[in-house]
C-alpha cells in the first residue's frame, strides 16, 4: 500500500451522520469503528465512532471520528492524516513534522495494532501519522 495524506475531521457525537451523508454525495465504501469495538464498552462513547473512513471509486479518501473536545468550530476539527505501511517513509515524515511540534500523541503502538502519532506543527496543523501493521 502506497502512503496517503487526506483530511482527518472531528465531531462531536454525529461522526457517523455525517459519514453516511458523504457516502450518498460521493459514493463509495463506508467503514465505521465504535470505541466499543476498541476495549471501550464502558464508556460514555461506547457506540460512538473511534474511526471512520469513506473511500471512492474516484479516489477520495475521507476519515472522521467522534472526540471527546470541547472545540469542534470549523478549522479546529480538522486534521491531516498520513497513513500507511511504508515504516521509514512514515517515520521520516513524522521526525520532520514533529521538530519543533506540540507532539499530543507520541509515535508508538496503539490499542488498535498500528503505530500512531499526532502532533500540532509550528504553524498551527494537526498532523495524524499512522503506520498499520506494525510491531512499534
């Protein structure tokens, strides 16, 4: 799999609305992922969306999530995701957007089995990095 960049968009509980919405404009594979899903039965978030991921024919790629924040206005509920299988490109590209960064999630394995990281660069982006299928 090669590496992808695409927008990565929060929500405060209608995650899953939202993403059946897009499907019907765009078309295309819709994947859903509830914190339950994840170890997270308890939680107040439990039938919430942990990840979500619209892919079209057409080559779009859109994923979404329900977050915990406070701060969902437009421009703050949207982040870049780079994902991936490729290790030492990902990495790489994490080492530079990192220097310097607000790192809010360190680049290590996750719950999930992939190797995640988030941070906020020097110029205010929120970068998602995601490595799947490794051993971290």
């Amino acid at each position: 799999m090669t590496s992808r960049l695409n927008p990565y968009i929060s929500f405060a509980g209608d995650a899953r609305q939202a993403l059946e919405f897009y499907k019907e404009v765009f078309g295309g594979t819709l994947a859903l992922n509830t914190y339950a899903e994840f170890g997270q039965q308890d939680s107040p978030l439990a039938d919430k969306i942990m990840h979500g991921m619209l892919e079209t024919s057409g080559g779009f790629t859109l994923m979404c999530a329900d977050t915990p924040s406070d701060d969902h206005r437009p421009g703050n509920n949207v982040s870049v995701s780079l994902s991936g299988d490729d290790d030492a490109e990902l990495r790489g590209y994490w080492e530079k957007l990192s220097a310097g960064a607000s790192v809010s999630v360190p680049l290590e394995k996750q719950m999930w089995g992939d190797v995640f990281g988030m941070c906020t660069d020097r110029f205010g982006v929120t970068w998602m990095v995601d490595i799947t299928g490794q051993g971290g």
